[in-house]
C-alpha cells in the first residue's frame, strides 16, 4: 500500500482490483496529484478512468 508521500508522477505502479487477490494485478503508470474523494485518498492511474484508492497500488 503507497503513503501519500510516495505519490509521483509518473511513477510505475501495480494495481490490485482486488486487495485480498494479490495474484491479480495489471501495472500502470501514475498521471495526477492525489486527492481525498469520500474519505479515501485517491489517484489516477494510466488505462483507468477516474480516481483509484491509493490503497490498491504497490510501487514497482
């Protein structure tokens, strides 16, 4: 799991769609700032539309 702190741009990434499946993931780049939307801290990622959990990302 990132820490705000270790949000950068272009920073390659391994998203987990699902947290408690760690064998499926597809790897992506980060293209914005992190924002808070409805208590969690989200980011977007390349090839997905809209903000994800920074919770579901794993630097690479």
């Amino acid at each position: 799991m990132l820490k705000t702190q270790q949000i950068q741009m272009n920073a390659k990434v391994r998203y987990y769609p699902l947290l408690k499946n760690k064998d499926v993931f597809t790897e992506h780049v980060i293209t914005s700032e992190c924002w808070e939307m409805c208590g969690e801290t989200v980011v977007k990622i390349s090839g997905k539309s809209g903000g994800v959990s920074i919770e579901h990302l794993e630097l690479i």
